[in-house]
C-alpha cells in the first residue's frame, strides 16, 4: 500500500512527469519501504529521464543489491562515476568509489 508522502509524490508528478526531482524521490521513497522491484523500476525511469542525474547512482546500485544484482550494482556505481567525473561533482564520485570498494 502506498504510503502518504508517496502520494503527494504521485500528485506532483502527475503535473510534471519529466521533474527529475520527483521521479528520484518515488524512487527513493519505494527504496525506503523495501519494495525493491517498484524502486528498481522508477530508478530506471530516472536513468531514461536524466541519465546524469548522479545522486541516483548510488541508491540504484544499493537496490540492485537488494535483487541480488551484485554485477549491475557495480556497473551502476562505475557509471555513476564517470557522470560525477564529468560534472566535477568530487563528493559523490567519493561517495561511489567508496560504495564500489565495498562490493569487491
């Protein structure tokens, strides 16, 4: 069942289906209430909408874990990584490394 702030999620989205912002944060929010496969499917929503958008990469990479996606977490993280390295975004290409370190 959805939850209150999904809702509102949905709402606004509702009026702008290609904000970046709200299609990271249902992601998020399926993410956050365990329902893997519903996180996996608006993360990829995200990458077909913003395949820049960095701060996605290292939620995605921890759900595809979750799915026993062991290999696509760490392409997820690599990938990440370069799109950090081309917005010079230092702190979340450090973030990613570290979370790729963990996998091996």
């Amino acid at each position: 069942m959805k939850n209150d702030r999904l809702q509102q999620l949905f709402e606004i989205f509702k009026t702008n289906e290609q904000d970046s912002f709200i299609v990271y944060a249902i992601a998020h929010e399926y993410q956050k209430m365990e329902d893997w496969q519903m996180a996996m499917e608006w993360y990829h929503t995200l990458y077909s909408l913003a395949p820049d958008y960095v701060g996605m990469y290292l939620q995605w990479s921890r759900v595809a874990v979750q799915l026993n996606q062991n290999e696509k977490a760490i392409e997820l993280l690599e990938e990440g990584i370069r799109w950090a390295i081309e917005k010079k975004d230092l702190k979340t290409k450090g973030e990613l490394e570290t979370e790729l370190n963990l996998m091996d």
